[in-house]
C-alpha cells in the first residue's frame, strides 16, 4: 500500500544550521498494516510524515501509494490518498466553521469542488450518523461553530474527518500528545475503531511506549534520520516497555534513550 | 438635510458591492488586499471610457467586472505563485493599476459622463415613486433599484459561500493546513476569492462613476479604508453569526458609513477631512476592542487579587 524506497532529507543543506532529517528510509507497509512509530525528539518521526503526505519532497528516493508514484505529487493532489491528523487539536479542523461544514470539507476529499451545495440534507443524515460514532454528541450540533468544540472533540472530529472517505494511508503524529489522558484514551479507542473497522493502512508516531506496544502490528524506531528497529507482531506482542528501551540500546551499541517526555507505563 | 440623508442612502447602497468585496477579502480569505483602490477606479474607468465610446451602459458595467476580476487575479499569482507578500502583491498591483487607468482613459484624469445613457439615467426613466413617510422621503425610486441589486448580490454571495468550492475558500482563510490536507489548492483558492472580491470592487467603482456623472483616476484612493470601516462598523452594530447575517450587516455598514460621513459634512467638516475621518474609525475599531479586552482582564485580576 506504501513504499518508501532511498529517501532522503535534508534541511538547510550547505549551510552552517544543516540539518539530515531522513537518511535513505526504506519501508513497505502491506494493505491494512498498523505501524506504530517512535523516536526520540527531533528523530524525524514529523519529517518522514511530511514525506508521504508530499508536505515536504524528499532530496531522493521515490514514495509509491496504492501503486501510484506520487514522489512529485503536490501535497493537495496527495490528499485524495492520505489522511492526516496534527498533534495540534487546533490544525485539523476549520474554528470558524460549523461541524457540518468541516464534514462537507470532508466528504469531498478526492472529488472537483464544485458549485453543488456543500452541506445538503442527504449528506446531513449522513453526517449524523458518523458523529454518533464519536460518542460526543456532536451529531445534535452540526450547526455548531468548531471553533466551540473543546480540543478532545475536536481531536475526534479531525480523527473522524481524516478517515471519513477511507484514504489509503491514515497518518497520525501524536494526535494524542496535547490532550489531558482521559481524552488520549478516547481518541485512542476511537483510532481503534475506526482503523480496525475500515482496515485502514495506518502510520501512528506515538510518545508513548505503550501505546506503541498494545496498538498495531508492528512498531518502527526512528533515531537520527534512519529506522533503527522494525519489530514485527510476533516480537512486539511478547516485548514489555523495558524491553523495549533495552532494544534501543542495543540498536544503538550501547546509548541510553534518555528522554524525560516518554511515557515508560 | 434630507436631500444628504437621501443621497448618502443611495451612495452606501452602490459602495456596499465594493464593501462586500472587501469583506470576501479581508474576514473570509483573511487576506488585506490593497488592490481595492486600483480596481475601484479601474471599474469607473473602464465604464466611463466604453460608455463615452457608444457602449451599451449594462455591457460596459460586465467589462468593468471583468476587469476587476483579471486586476485580482494578478494579486493572487503574486502572492501564491511569486511568494510575495500580500500587502505588497496588492500594493504593487494597485499602483499599476494607476498607470493603467490613465491609459484605458486615454490619459485623461477625468471623464464626464453627463449627457450619456447610464444605468443611473436609465434608472431614473423608470420613474419608480420614492417611499416617503411623515412628509419626509426615506428611499427613492433609484434607492430601491439599488437595494433590489445590492440584495441580490449578497444572496449570490451567501449561496456561493456555501457551495463546495466556497467551502474551500472559507476554509483557506481559516485553516489552510487542514484544507490542503483535504486535497484543495489553497493557490488557486486563494485566486479565485480575490478576483470574484476585486470584480465587485470594480463594478462597484463603475456603478458610481455612471451615479456621480464622471469617472476620476483618483476616485479609488483610500476605497480599501472606506471597505473596511464599513465591514466594522456593520459587523459590530449588526452581528456576524453567519454568512447570511454578515453579509447583510456589511452592506447596512456601508449605508450607515455613509450617513455618518454625511452627518459629518453637515457638522461642517470639510470633505478633504473625510479620509482621515475614515482612517480614525478603522483604527478606533481596531483598537478598542484590545483595550476593552486588557480592560476587562485588569478588573478580574483587581478583584481576584
Ligand atoms: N522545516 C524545517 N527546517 C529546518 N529543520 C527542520 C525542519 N523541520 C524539521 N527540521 C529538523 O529536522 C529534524 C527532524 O525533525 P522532526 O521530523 O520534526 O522530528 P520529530 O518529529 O521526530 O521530533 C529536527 O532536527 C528538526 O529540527
Ligand atoms: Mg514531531
């Protein structure tokens, strides 16, 4: 579903701030895989997102979604694949437009903007039923300004915004990471829901050890531009958090993972 | 009296089209477009020059639009595609435009329009009865043309910002990460509003030219000031719930930004004050809401403290 083949990235090249924030990654993800992604800051967890969802063009390589070459698509023309939710509550919806508006928004991922009516009472119904999903009781409030909405619904509703119309690959760069842990473990089991229910292809950054553990089936470690760890289902299912920093110094011949932000329980 | 009442009526009516273009602009693509001065007198120009030259009156009006429209799109591809800064991409384009109306006017600083069919003559031939009550007269005949049309607009403007593509555009100036993760081009987006805003801010230009009897090079100087203290003034005096709310408060602001000019000039001020008039109330707008909010904030934390 997604190939990522030699790319690499870099900020600022030839220039005293030189940054290399993606060293020749190479991934494959089967339909319907889940991968949990983590790192340390500045790992270039955010950079390699920004990659496949065209935000930034890679220095080399090729990126292949669906079967489709997409490495010199613009990000706009690459949306009609991907789905993306921010760690920002704020970044993935539209303050000072309604809840159905922003779905309309969403609806039409993919499809020529036109000049049919955004919201219409067929897609209302519709819509409805979605926000029931969410537990929220948005779906009494569709003519409700976002910008009203508290960042845990709006969270929810970018989750639900972002795989509304099933994209190919569903990115997510901790979209948990802003909320207070009662609403991360909501949003956490709505991406349950919703990856599981439409076999989404997922890519998931998480800051939690946990997380990255229980969710999916496969976890990446990202250090300093290249992927250090790939562990496979069988392995993560058996690992426990410790195990996990354990296989981080190994991986790196003997540096701690010293990050104070990881949450180890 | 009641004749500056009744003028300024009609006046706010024909400037309220420029005033809704500001505000496509300005509070929905949140983008300041300078522009507005240029294609105002761009639109009066264009008007005037085809009118003096035999055109049908309604058909030279279409090419006014036009040309607004063509004047925004320039903005637009300097600002998305030549990456230069939207005030100056507007400023550039304006002062262009200055230039360019000379030309169009066959450098001429300006043309009378006074023995022309106009839209306005034709208007008035239809001789429709002014609304008088109490012995005092409230619209005329030409006011309630102008009310149907300015009316009009807006609810062509309200649908076009509820259709999917107006959708796209809100939500440029609202969010433009988000909308560009949802497959829009916030370039072209970007582009779109500012032609359709500078094609009203033409026409606008050109309805007043065929009103006052004459187009003038400089009758666009300061226009995006007078735009934008209309937007404010109709939005604090007449909400902005929704598309349909504001847009109708905008045009109200306009009317009452026209009545005040005129309460102004019979306070005996002089015309050539207007503009700073103008420039204080923009900034008075802007202003006092800040100091309203420190203010409020000052009061909890002597409360609180
Ligand atoms: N636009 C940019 N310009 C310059 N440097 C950048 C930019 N984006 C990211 N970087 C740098 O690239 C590295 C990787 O960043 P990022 O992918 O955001 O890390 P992560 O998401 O893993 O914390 C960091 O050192 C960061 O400072
Ligand atoms: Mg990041």
């Amino acid at each position: 579903m997604l190939t990522i083949s030699n790319v690499n990235k870099t900020f600022n090249e030839g220039t005293v701030n030189e940054k290399i924030a993606l060293r020749n990654i190479n991934l494959h993800l089967a339909p319907g895989d889940f991968v949990t992604v983590i790192g340390s800051n500045g790992a270039g967890k955010s950079t390699l997102m920004n990659a496949i969802s065209g935000g930034y063009i890679p220095d080399t390589g090729t990126i292949k979604i669906a079967e489709q070459m997409v490495t010199k698509w613009n990000e706009h023309n690459r949306a009609s694949l991907i789905g993306r939710v921010f760690q920002d509550p704020m970044a993935g919806t539209a303050p000072n437009m309604t809840i159905e508006e922003n779905l309309a928004i969403a609806y039409s991922r993919g499809k020529k903007r036109r000049l049919g009516l955004g919201v219409t009472s067929k897609k209302r119904a519709l819509f409805q039923e979605r926000l029931r999903m969410l537990d929220q009781g948005l779906e009494n409030r569709l003519k409700t300004k976002v910008g009203f909405l508290s960042g845990g619904q709006r969270q929810a509703l970018s989750l639900l915004m972002a795989t509304f119309t099933n994209p190919k690959i569903l990115l997510l760069d901790e979209h948990t990471a802003a909320l207070d842990p009662k609403r991360a473990a909501l949003i956490v089991d709505l991406t349950l829901k919703v990856v599981n229910e439409n076999k989404l292809t997922t890519l998931m950054v998480t800051h939690n050890m946990e997380q990255a553990l229980n969710m999916g089936n496969r976890l990446l470690m990202l250090h300093d531009g290249s992927i250090i760890l790939d562990i496979p289902q069988e392995k993560k299912s058996q690992m426990t958090t410790n195990d996990l920093l354990r296989a981080f110094e190994e991986a790196r011949g003997g540096e701690k993972l010293t990050e104070d932000r990881y949450i180890l329980a | 009296m009641n004749f500056a009442i009744v003028s300024a009526i009609e006046q706010g009516l024909l400037f309220a089209i420029m005033v809704l273009g500001v505000y496509l602009t300005f509070r929905i693509l949140d983008f300041p477009d300078l522009t507005v001065d240029g294609s105002f007198a761009l639109g009066g120009a264009i008007a005037a020059t085809l009118i003096i030259d035999g055109m049908n009156p309604f058909l030279a009006t279409l090419i006014a639009m036009a040309g607004g429209a063509i004047a925004g799109t320039f903005t637009g591809l300097l600002t998305t595609k030549g990456k230069i800064n939207g005030l100056l991409a507007g400023i550039l384009v304006m002062i262009s435009l200055y230039s360019i109306n000379l030309r169009i006017m066959g450098k001429k600083s300006n043309l009378p329009l006074l023995r022309e069919e106009t839209l306005y003559s034709k208007t008035q031939a239809l001789s429709i009865p002014d609304i008088t009550f109490g012995g005092i007269t409230w619209l005329t005949g030409e006011a309630i043309i102008f009310l149907v049309m300015v009316l009009l607009i807006k609810f062509l403007i309200d649908w076009f910002l509820h259709t999917d593509l107006g959708l796209d555009i809100r939500a440029t100036g609202d969010n433009s990460r988000m909308i560009r993760s949802f497959g829009a081009n916030t370039d072209t987006t970007t582009i779109i509003g500012l032609a359709l805003s500078n094609a009203l801010v033409a026409v606008s230009g050109a309805f007043i030219a065929q009103y006052q009897g004459f187009a003038d090079v400089g009758m666009g100087i300061g226009m995006i000031v007078v735009g934008l203290a209309s937007v404010i003034i109709g939005e604090v005096l007449f909400g902005a719930k929704s598309i349909m709310r504001v847009t109708l408060a905008v045009v109200l602001g306009s009317v009452v930004y026209r009545l005040v000019i005129a309460f102004a000039l019979q306070a005996g001020l002089e015309a050539t004050d207007m503009k700073l008039i103008t420039a204080f109330l923009v900034i008075l707008a802007l202003v006092l809401p800040n100091i309203m909010k420190r203010a409020l904030k000052m009061g909890k934390t002597v409360k609180g403290g």
